[in-house]
C-alpha cells in the first residue's frame, strides 16, 4: 500500500503558496518586531502605567502594528534583493 504525500498548498485546502513578496515582507516585519520590543520596553516602564498584563498585551499589540505597518513600506527590500541574488544563478 503506497501512501500519497499530502500537499498542503494543494486547492482542496484553499491555502496558497506564500510568494517572495509576502514572505520577505513577514520577514522584514519580524525584524522590526525584535528592534521595536527592546526599543519600547523602556517607554512602557513607569510609575505611571506600571508592570501589569495589560499594560504588556497593549505594548505587544502596539510593537505588532509599528512592525507590520514598518515592514509593508519595505524599507530593506529584501525583496529586491533576494530577486537579484536568485537571477545571479
């Protein structure tokens, strides 16, 4: 009995293959997301706000939305690059 790959891009799942684009751009968005996190952490840090768990889901929602918005500019084209380094070959 031979048992058949499941290919999870395949159009039963509806699901699509991630492009360069897309992936180079959650790429640079998770870049962003590393730099902002420590970047910010010593805003959220005061007698004012507090430590509390709202006050941390509010900076992690905050730090996604900057990274997101940040990365969809592309300000690194990696895009660009990864286009070129790939018609190098």
């Amino acid at each position: 009995m031979m048992i058949e790959p499941i290919n999870p891009f395949s159009a039963q799942n509806g699901l699509q293959k991630p492009t360069l684009e897309s992936t180079s751009q959650q790429f640079e968005a998770l870049i962003f997301r590393q730099f902002l996190e420590k970047a910010l952490k010593p805003v959220f840090k005061s007698d004012l706000l507090g430590e509390s768990n709202a006050t941390e889901t509010y900076r992690s929602f905050l730090v996604d939305g900057l990274s997101q918005a940040i990365a969809s500019t592309q300000p690194l084209k990696l895009n660009q690059y990864l286009k070129s380094v790939d018609h190098e070959k």
